[in-house]
C-alpha cells in the first residue's frame, strides 16, 4: 500500500511539473532588462529566467523529496505535509543559487 502511495505521489508531482516550470518574468524583472545596457539585455533576460527555473526546479524538488520522506519514515497526513512544506523552502533556497553560473552572475551583479 506504501509504494501505490508513493507512485501516485510521483505521477501527481510529475503532471503538476509542467505549468510550474513554464517560466516568464514578472514586471520588476522586465524592467530590470529594460535598464540594462543594450549589449547585455539578451544576457539579463536569459539569467532571470534562468534563476527562476532554478528555483521553481528546487521547490519542487524539495516538496517531492520532503514528501517522499515524510510518507516512507511512516508519518501522519500532517507530518508528511509538513516535511514536503520543509523541503519545499530547503529547495527553494537551494535552487536561487544553484540556478545561474559564474558568467550569470557577474551579468546579472553588473547590471542591477
């Protein structure tokens, strides 16, 4: 009964994947890019989306993984919600700066 458990948990989290990876700025960010020297527009934009991947990436991630753990250690409804709430803000944080490079990073540190 634990595994049919775990396998809807990964084919829930695998259907709600695409519409949270669709990635678009929002209007701080567009303004962002439209401040930036001309030159470097592509670049910021791209490391924008680029960085909100990522952290969209590591929330979901994390919630799966925080989930998945909180269902295999035999948790509660609530336990297992709040370990997949836990790993969702771990992934968060994880994946902001895990989700642009070194190059990124200097375009995005030049271009505030």
């Amino acid at each position: 009964m634990k595994m049919a458990k775990i396998c809807a948990a990964v084919v829930g989290v695998s259907l709600m994947a695409g519409p949270v990876m669709a990635a678009s700025l929002n209007s701080k960010d567009r303004a962002r890019v439209a401040r930036a020297a001309p030159r470097d527009r592509d670049d910021v934009r791209y490391c924008l989306l680029q960085g909100k991947k990522g952290r969209d990436k590591g929330t979901l991630i994390g919630a799966a993984g925080g989930a998945g753990v909180g269902a295999i250690a035999g948790g509660s409804l609530g336990e297992t919600l709040l370990a997949g709430a836990a790993g969702a803000v771990a992934g968060r944080v994880i994946g902001k700066s895990e989700g642009t490079n070194s190059v990124c990073d200097r375009v995005l540190a030049r271009n505030r």
